[in-house]
C-alpha cells in the first residue's frame, strides 16, 4: 500500500494551490515514486532510449543511402557525369573528334559543370618479353592532374606519371606476369584504332577493302576523276630514258636561279593552258611551287632509282600500281610498338573507368604525343629501310621516291606545336556538388536535362557531339533498391513502435492499477482531476524525455561515425548533423508516444469511483464509462462509418494511387503503397486470427500438462488464471503475434528478393560466363573465340563443359525490317516476333532449372533428354524428319512462273541452260507460349512469317517445333504481351538461308537499303559459321571454379574482343556481390528482431508482474490452504508458455501465409516456380526466444512472493 506524501497540503491549500507549487508537487511525488519502484523507471527508460535511437539511426542510414548507391553506381559505370562522344556521322569524310579547347568554351559557361576532360580509347596487344606472355587489352589516355583536380576517379590513389610510365589493372599484371618497374611491349594498330572511330564499313575492315578506301584519298588529293587516266598504261623504258635526261636537265636549272624561275614560269602556264578544271589548276600550280621550291637534283635521283627499280620487274606500269605500292608501304607503318615501364597496378578502377573494360592501361596525356609519333616516325625510317632493301616489287620501287630525313623533319615541324587535347576521342564532365544531383531521380533527370539542354543552346544543337550520361541511367536502378530499403525501414519502425506503445501502456496501466489507492486519497483531499491528468502526462515523460535525450546523442554519435565512414569511403562530403526529418521523427516519437500510451490508463484513472478507490483488499469491476451515441439516432453507426472510410481508401488506393504513380515511374511511392496493403493485410489477418487465441492456449496447456502429467493438478488454477488475465494477456499476445509475424514477413520479403534478384541474374547470365556484344555492329571473332575455347578444353578437360554461339536477331540487322511477323496460314492474327538464331546445344550449356517447355512435337521420334529429365526441344528443332520442302522451277525473271507461257519459256531456259530450281523450304521454329492464346498458334498449326516494307514482301513457311514459358536469355512469356516483344528461335542454317534469299529479292536489291545490308555483312569478322554475326557466347564450367581460375579464363578470352562495347559477365561474381548486399538486409532484420524480443521481454515482465498484484489476494488464500511456492511459480510459468507459444503459433501463421502470398505474387509475375524463402533462422531465434523470455519474465515476476508471510501477500504488500 502507498504511504502518504510527506508535507501533504490541506483541502484549502490544494484548492488554492499556485501553478509553480502544482508543478514542484508533481516533481516531489514523481522523484517519489522513481525511487520507490526503480525498476518501471528504468524499463522505460531503456525502452523508449533503444527504440528512438535505433529508428532515428536507421533514418540517418536512408538518409546515407544514396552516396552507398553513388559509389556502388560509380564502380559499375565510371565516375563521369555526362560523357561527351563524336557523332556518328554517315559520311566518314566528315568524321571528326572533339575539340577540347572549343568543348571547354562552352561548358565552363554552365555553372553545373566543374571542368572538362579529354580521354583517349582504344585496344591494343601487349607483350611481356621476359615471361613471353601476350594479352589484348585496352589502352587509354588521359589528364592524370586534370582529372585528379576535378575528381575523375577519385577514389583511386593514383600519382602525376610522366614520360613512358603507365598503370596497368591487377589482373592484366597477373596475366602477364609482370613486376611493377619491369618493361612491357605494347603494339598499336592503326587499323584497329580507326575501327574504334566508328569505320566499320568496308572501307575500313580489312587491309584489302582499306587499300580502296586509301586510293581514293589519294585521287581526290590529286584532282584525279578519270578511270582513263588510272588505267593508262606507261612504258617503263621510255620512263628510265626520261629518267635520265631529267637528271641531267635539273642540273642545268640549278646552276642558274633565273633559268629556274623561267621554267618554273613556263610550266604553270602550261598547266593554265591545259584543258583542266580550276581545282586541277590551282593543285597542279601548288605542285610546281613544291618541286621548285625543293633540291630538284636529289628528287631527279629518287625519280631515276625510282624508274630504275621498275625495269628490273616490269615492262609497263598504271597509276593504280603506283598507289598499291603506296599503300603497301602505308599499312606496315600502321602497326608500331612501343616500351613502356609498369609504375603501379590498379586492384579495382573504383570508378576511374568502368569495370566492364576488363583490362586496362592508362598513361598520361602529357608525353603521349611525343612517344607517338616518334615511334610512329621511327616505324617510317624502318618500313622505308626494309622495302628498299628486300622488296624487289613494287613497294620497293615507291620506297625510293620517299626522302627518309626530310619526310621526318618535315614532319616533326609542322606537328611541333600539335596540341592532342584538341582531337580527344571522348571527353568527361564532372558536376559540380555531385552528392545532392544524385540523391533522388527526379534530381538527376532534372540536372542532365537542364544542362545539356544548356549547353546545346551555347554550342548550338548542331554542335557534332553526343550526349550520354551512363551513371544517370545506372542510379535510377540503385534507387529502386532505395525504395525496397526504405519500404522496409518503415514495417521496422511499425513494430517497434506498436511494441513501445504498447509496453509504455502496460507500464502506466499497471502504475495505475497500483496508484489506485493513493489517486483516490488525492482526490478526496480535493486533487483536480485534470491535475490528475497531468500528473500521468509528466510522470510519462519523466523517462521519456531522457530517453530522448540519451537516444538523440546516441544516434548522433553513431551517425557521426557511419558518416565518417562511408564519407572516406565515397570521397563524397555532406553534414554529421541527424538530418531534419529524422529528428523531428525521434522528437515526435519521444513526446508522442507516451502521450498516446497516456490515453487508456488516464481514462481508467479518472473513470474509478472515489469509494472503489479507497477499498485495499477487494477486487472491483466498476468503471464508469459515459459514451453519448447522437449518430445512432439517425442511423449511423461509428463503427460502419470507419470501416466505409477504410473500404473507400484502399479502394481509392488501389485503382488509382498505384497506377497514377506507376504510370509517372514514382516507383518509390508505389512500392511503399504496395507495401502498406501487404501490411495491413498482415494486421487485420491477425486479429481476425487472434480470435481463436483462447482455444490455442487452452491446448496449448493440455499438452504441457499431458507431458507433465505430475502438475494436473494445477489445470483449474491455470485456466482460472487464463480468464481472469484474459483483457490483460490479449493485448500483450496481440503484439507478440503481430511482431513475430512481421519479423517472419520481413524476413521472407529479403529472403525472396535476394530469390528473385538470383533468378534474374542467372536468366539473364544464362550461363557461368555470358559474352555478348553491345553494339550490335561487329559481333564476336567467332572464329579466334573457339580455337581459344578448343584449347582450353584441350589444356584442361576439367573446367569447360560446353559453350555455345547465338547469332543477331535477323531483325536488328541493318537494312532488314525491323518487324517480322507469324501468323497462321489465314494471316490473322498476325503478331510480331524476333527470329533469333541458336546453335544445337543451348539447353547444355544455359541453366536448365530455368526451363519451362509446354509443348513439344509429339511425332517426333529422335529426340533427346536434358539431365533434368526434360526434352531437349532445341534438339527438336534441328531434326527436320516432319518438313515439307517444295521444289519447284521457276523462271529466273519470276514472270511466268505457273501460267500458260510457262512451257514455252521453260523451252527456252532448258536451250539457254538459264533454268533455276527453287525449294520452297520449311522453318523450323521454337516460339513463347504467350503467343498460344493471342497469335492463334500451337505446335500443330501451321504458320507464316511474313517480312515486309514498303518496298517487298517475303513470305516463309513455318513449322512450330516447340513452346515455351521460359527460355534463359530469350524473350519467352506466357502472358500475352510477349506478342509484342518476343524471339523465336531458328536454326542457323534456316537464318541464313533466310537472310540469303532476302538478299537475292529484286525488290531488296532495289530498295535504298540493300547497300546498307551488304556493307554491314562485309564488315564482319572472318570465318563466321553460316555468315552469321555472332551476338552472345554462353560457356558452362564442368566442376566448382575459383575467383582468381575465372577471372584468368575471362582475361584470356579477353584478348578476342574486337571493341570496347564487348562485355563478359561472371554470373557467380555477380551473385556474390548481390548476396553480400541482402545479407545486411538479414543482419537488419536480425536486429529488429532482437529489439522487438527485448521489447517484448519487459513487456511480458510487467503483464505478469501486474498479474500478480492482481492475484495476490488468490494467491494468499492458495498459499494458506497448503500450495507450495514452486507450484504458484509452476502457475505463471505454464500460463505464460501457453500464451506466448499460441501467440508465437498464430503470429508464425499469419506470417507464413502472408509470406507465402507475396511468394507467389513473385511466383505469378517472374513465371517462375513457387518457392517459398522462409527465414527459418530467425523464426527459430524469435519464436523460442520469446518462450524463453517468457519463462524468464513469469520466473521473475512470481520471485518477489517468495519468503514472503501469507498476510502480507493477502493485504497486496509486496
């Protein structure tokens, strides 16, 4: 029983009472009541400190978030903000790079962009001489101090390097075995280098296609338009008599200025006499000054030795000989080497340039010109040595015209003051404040947009570049991801705020129920009721303020150091203060909460009658509750009045919050709304669930005392117990259920999202390692690609188990329709489709549990079995046992095929030998199941591909082999969408039969594009298997790998790529890195759990603790006709297990149902199998941990009756 506050004021004194010596009143008796019963005090205390600094740091978290994506988005991407290319303009003559000088005029007038830097790219073969070891990799240059100042890669530690030093990737140093100070060879190709320009027609890929392209800079250098002149033929003797009369003739001209001057005269008259354009003229003047101008006895000496190395081969000579010879010359010049010295190795680029390069040394910008062309002049010196010295042809005879040293001092005076800064192949822009442009998407769309558009309203929108912004793109991918975290930081704050409202309640309801005699004696001493109220507020806030403040330096300590941190890590800086938001979330929880816990016990308080107050040893039930009910007059219920309102929310929710924001992309809100559903799904499953609580705890109890068979004698006591706790024990089995159930979904959410985001990477992978070609205009060296891959599998038949090729779609060919359609044989419904052509052993090398077939050609009788049991249907569709080709004669013209001339013209095709066969022939193809339902189509229908413009119109058979849900890689859907956007695969005989006879239509050789079409195929890498650009290469290892064995497999496969836009893909590094990433998301969710186990520890202490204050009178009369103090203990032990273990079952429940809703909800939109991710671990930590807690919490709750007399547990004083 409470005492009587010392110095208690009189009836008068209280009425008349002074607001300052109200409040010194609560202090008194607040301090009071903290010292008398510490153990509220501190649970409080504690509780309200844990929840509001753990919710207050996880918003500072999110708050640090995005620099986490920043630096994750820089290291897949690059640091660089916008990324400033040449245009790819048709006409390569016009062709040209970025003038850096000009490019910073205008971008230093954006106040957006601190400065701009110039790159150079392109690949190269580097040779180790003392290991003997080759690889290809990439090579770039750039402003090392530049890019340091503007912070281009600044996280990378790197020195100002000069003269021949470079920096080389780890894994390139251990692909070559090269020691950092230690001399490497690399070789340039000029060739290649013009590749990277963008020359990729046949002007530029190959040595014989180059030498067309090469004469005909030279024919239009010198004016030279007619054939007539090119293919003249010249008599080589009377050239050598020519020869020699001019050597004499120019030693005449040199003896004296004036006959010089006189016949330089004569000769630029002559040319104004000829009948020539005035382009000829004006060449042909600057020709005359040339050799004038020069020593013309030293040239007449070349000419003569010229002419002289001629007759000894030849009779007669063109000028087109003459350019060959040129152009021999010129293509040895295109390759040369260079020495450099390996200063450093660089472990990761860490934004510096992007990891998908594999590869890579960098040098300085600075000395580079230099080292080039002397290596590119020495290269000259060389091939001119080596041609007048064993070239007995016709680069022999051309060496002897080129003079050596005055070519390259002529050469080295006119590039003396060459600035390569002005003729940058790219050019890198850094914003200025980065952080806050990338904090949000709408930031970063709104910062590109406004600046570019800037900066084409300075330069003028014709200005010849291009704008990309790579690490725009990649962010918004990582914001996502934001979203989901965010999405989840809120269920987190939900249950702990819901278990801290809560255990604040129990806390001040059981101060209440305890205070009962001693409010009563205040307010029959004349206390206000409103002082009351007061009282209660204050006495809450006496922990919660403290707790506030030691969470608030709590959370800022922490937040500091975090921020430290990653603020090192990102090389990024922003504030160490806890930002706005999430102060105003931990004062509003501080002050809030207790004032919401405050609302329950303040009503019990003031609803006691003054005499049940003063009654020490009688249990009573006489609140008094006053509830005035106008809207029921009318017809309207409260309760129907909320649940419309909540009806209409979610309704409104539903149909038009979600697809509002998901058609304006505000995919954060979308996902948090959705997420809410889920939640409050969760809740309201709950407590329509709780309401077989009392049955569970009921067998709950049986069994516990079935096991313990010893103790039924206690059943009638526990079950008395269970209903008289009954109002107390919902509440606190309501939250434990709750609680456990949102851990249990939260945790199956990760669980399931670390599922999905393993699914998505291996159906894209496909494979262990994925190869593919971005830009689609050169495609692998196939060819040089498999002997490599031949001869791994020789070195080590361990490691490879299969690899497979898959072609470009026909449609993404250039000059092909972009749109081929199928339909059945009555042309509707027709529906687009891809032809994507695939190699015979996909499904051996491509993950096969991702495979989905539904329907296969039953008649079919060689067919094939994958390891997982199931048909190979890529095995079906090369067998063409159940095609029907038709042979049929036509006319070559495709006139009078099929009609009454047709003997007549067959007549005379059979004389003329001019007869062609054509055979109809039938498409095997494999197509997604979505296309059943909506394209009318299955694999016993017979279908057309239809491939038209508005030039022709192509029609082929086709024969549907087999369909598919899922195919690894390929565009393959149930759903009807996939009409849209879907692949069908074919053979590579049947694509390139296909694309064979596209070409040979009249109506495709005449249309604008057919010269697009062949320029594109003749570009292609060499020894291509059926002419195919290969687009993909998928490899499956045949046992377990190591990091360190597939990054050197990917490095010597590297030296095969043939441009930059070749990425390899290891799936399993991929997955590691998303596996590290949810394993924090577990951490997290173990954290939660473990506070939302603490919280619900103090909670299940003070329920029981207020059970048995209000079982004490019971207990006395129990204790009195004999029960023992271990089986009163035996009592709130079971009664407490029952309840928290039904609580822990239902929660676990609803949990798992929930859980296994959103799985398949995953299940149904990815099409792909049901399996649920259940987080068993922390179930098993959180559900018998909280049987623990109980067992603890009712052992300490029972402990303060022991050694204590029967008559002061009856009169409650414990």
């Amino acid at each position: 029983m409470a005492q009587t506050i010392e110095d208690q004021p009189s009836l008068s004194e209280l009425q008349q009472i002074q607001p300052q010596r109200l409040i010194q009143l609560f202090f008194k008796y607040i301090l009071s009541d903290i010292a008398k019963r510490p153990r509220s005090f501190k649970i409080g205390l504690f509780s309200t400190y844990i929840v509001i600094a753990f919710l207050g740091l996880l918003q500072c978290l999110k708050s640090l978030s995005p620099f986490v994506f920043l630096q994750l988005a820089e290291t897949s991407v690059g640091d660089t903000d916008l990324q400033f290319l040449p245009k790819n303009i048709a006409n390569k003559d016009d062709f040209k790079l970025i003038n850096i000088t000009e490019l910073r005029q205008y971008t230093s007038q954006i106040n957006e962009f601190i400065d701009v830097s110039p790159r150079w790219l392109f690949m190269c073969d580097i040779h180790n001489p003392k290991a003997q070891l080759n690889l290809t990799s990439f090579f770039m240059i750039l402003d090392s101090q530049l890019e340091n100042s503007i912070g281009l890669g600044r996280r990378l530690d790197t020195d100002i390097i000069t003269s021949n030093q470079i920096y080389i990737s780890n894994s390139l140093q251990k692909g070559l075995n090269v020691q950092i100070g230690e001399t490497i060879q690399i070789q340039f190709s000029v060739i290649e280098f013009l590749k990277h320009l963008g020359f990729n027609n046949t002007e530029g890929e190959s040595k014989n296609n180059l030498r067309e392209s090469f004469k005909k800079f030279i024919n239009d250098l010198l004016q030279i338009s007619n054939d007539d002149i090119l293919y003249r033929k010249f008599d080589v003797q009377t050239m050598l008599q020519y020869a020699k009369e001019y050597k004499y003739y120019v030693n005449d001209l040199e003896e004296s200025d004036w006959k010089k001057n006189q016949t330089k005269k004569k000769f630029i008259q002559s040319i104004y006499n000829q009948n020539l354009t005035i382009q000829q003229k004006k060449l042909g003047k600057k020709i005359v000054d040339f050799l004038f101008a020069r020593n013309m006895t030293q040239d007449a000496k070349h000419i003569y030795q010229f002419t002289l190395r001629l007759s000894s081969f030849t009779k007669e000579i063109t000028i087109l000989q003459i350019e060959d010879g040129l152009f021999d010359i010129a293509i040895e010049m295109a390759e040369f080497q260079l020495n450099f010295q390996v200063y450093k190795s660089v472990q990761s680029p860490k934004g510096k340039w992007t990891e998908a390069l594999g590869m890579m040394v960098y040098m300085d910008y600075k000395n580079a010109s230099n080292l080039f062309l002397d290596a590119i002049l020495d290269r000259f010196d060389t091939v001119i040595k080596q041609k007048r010295k064993y070239d007995k042809g016709m680069a022999g005879a051309v060496s002897q015209l080129i003079p050596v040293t005055e070519t390259r001092n002529s050469v080295m005076s006119k590039l003396k003051h060459f600035q390569l800064q002005e003729y940058s192949m790219m050019a890198n822009v850094v914003f200025d404040n980065k952080y806050p442009k990338y904090e949000t998407p709408q930031n970063v769309k709104t910062v590109i947009i406004s600046s570019t558009n800037q900066f084409y309203s300075i330069a003028g929108y014709d200005y010849p570049v291009q704008i990309m912004a790579p690490l725009g793109f990649i962010i918004e991918i990582y914001h996502l991801l934001k979203h989901f975290i965010e999405t989840i930081i809120e269920v987190a704050t939900m249950i702990l705020l819901m278990l801290s409202i809560l255990l604040i309640y129990s806390l001040m309801i059981g101060d209440v129920d305890e205070k009962t005699y001693e409010f009563g004696m205040l307010r029959a001493l004349g206390f206000r009721k409103s002082w009351l109220i007061g009282l209660l507020l204050l006495q809450a806030l006496t922990f919660a303020i403290p707790g506030l403040l030691l969470a608030l330096i709590t959370c800022y300590l922490l937040n500091t150091l975090i921020s430290m941190y990653i603020f090192d890590m990102s090389l990024l800086i922003s504030s160490y203060n806890i930002p706005i938001y999430a102060l105003i979330l931990q004062l509003i929880i501080g002050i809030c909460m207790p004032i919401i816990s405050n609302i329950l016990p303040i009503k019990q308080a003031l609803s006691t009658a003054l005499r049940d107050s003063l009654n020490l040893f009688h249990k009573v039930v006489s609140n008094i509750v006053v509830t005035v009910m106008r809207l029921e007059k009318i017809g309207i219920s409260l309760n129907q009045t909320i649940y419309s309102i909540m009806l209409i929310s979610i309704g409104f929710i539903s149909y038009y919050i979600i697809p509002m924001n998901m058609i304006y992309q505000n995919f954060g809100v979308a996902i948090f709304v959705l997420n809410i559903v889920f939640i409050t799904m969760l809740v309201g499953v709950t407590m329509i669930i709780n309401l077989i609580q009392k049955l569970i705890e009921k067998l709950i109890l049986y069994m516990i005392l079935c096991i313990k068979s010893s103790d039924q004698n206690l059943k009638p006591i526990i079950l008395n117990n269970l209903k008289c706790h009954e109002n107390r024990n919902a509440k606190t089995t309501l939250m434990y259920s709750l609680g456990l159930s949102l851990i249990i979904f939260t945790g199956s959410s990760f669980a399931i999202m670390s599922q999905m985001m393993e699914n998505y990477i291996k159906i894209n992978t496909a494979a262990d390692i994925r190869i593919f070609d971005v830009s689609k205009k050169f495609g692998l060296d196939e060819y040089r690609l498999k002997q490599q891959l031949e001869w791994e599998q020789h070195n080590d038949p361990s490691l490879i188990r299969d690899y497979t090729f898959s072609a470009l779609p026909l449609n993404e060919f250039p000059g092909l329709p972009h749109h081929f359609y199928i339909s059945p044989l009555s042309h509707f419904p027709r529906k687009s489709i891809r032809l994507q052509p695939v190699q015979q052993n996909l499904l051996n090398t491509i993950e096969i549990q991702y495979y989905q077939p539904t329907e296969y050609n039953t008649e079919l009788q060689d067919v094939r079995y994958l390891d997982n049991g199931l048909r190979d249907g890529i095995y079906d569709l090369y067998n063409r046992a159940l095609n029907f080709d038709i042979q049929s004669n036509k006319d070559i013209s495709g006139i009078v095929s099929n009609s009454k001339f047709h003997q007549i013209f067959d007549a005379k095709y059979k004389k003329s030998k001019e007869k062609a066969k054509k055979i109809d022939r039938e498409i095997n193809i494999i197509i997604p199941e979505g296309y059943r339902n909506e394209g009318s189509l299955s694999v016993n229908t017979p279908a057309l591909l239809t491939i038209k413009n508005k030039q022709y119109l192509i029609e082929k058979r086709l024969k549907i082999m087999h369909m598919a849900t899922k195919i690894p890689n390929f565009d393959f859907s149930a759903y009807a969408t996939i009409v849209f956007y879907g692949q069908g695969l074919i053979t590579m005989k049947d694509a390139e039969l296909l694309l064979k006879e596209i070409m040979e239509d009249r109506a495709v050789k005449k249309s604008k594009n057919y010269k697009k079409i062949k320029e594109f195929i003749q570009q292609l890498p060499k020894n291509l298997s059926f002419g195919l650009p290969k687009e993909q290469l998928f490899i499956k290892f045949k046992r377990e790998t190591t990091k360190e064995e597939r990054l050197d497999f990917g490095n010597r496969l590297r030296n095969y790529f043939t441009n930059d836009q070749i990425y390899l893909i290891d799936s399993q590094e991929l997955m590691r890195t998303f596996d590290d990433v949810f394993t924090y998301f577990e951490i997290f969710n173990a954290v939660v759990a473990i506070i939302a186990l603490t919280l619900s520890f103090f909670l299940l202490l003070i329920s029981f603790i207020s059970n048995v204050r209000n079982n004490c009178w019971e207990i006395g009369i129990l204790r009195a006709i004999g029960l023992q103090e271990i089986q009163i203990q035996k009592v709130f032990i079971y009664e407490a297990v029952s309840l928290i273990v039904s609580s822990g079952f239902l929660g676990s429940l609803v949990g798992f149902t929930t859980a296994s809703t959103f799985a398949m909800q995953i299940a149904t939109f990815s099409e792909s199998h049901f399996k649920l991710a259940f987080p068993l671990y922390t179930f098993l930590f959180t559900f018998f941990g909280g049987v623990l807690i109980a067992v603890i919490s009712s052992y300490l709750a029972v402990r303060q009756l022991k050694n204590k007399e029967i008559a002061s547990i009856l009169k409650n004083q414990i």
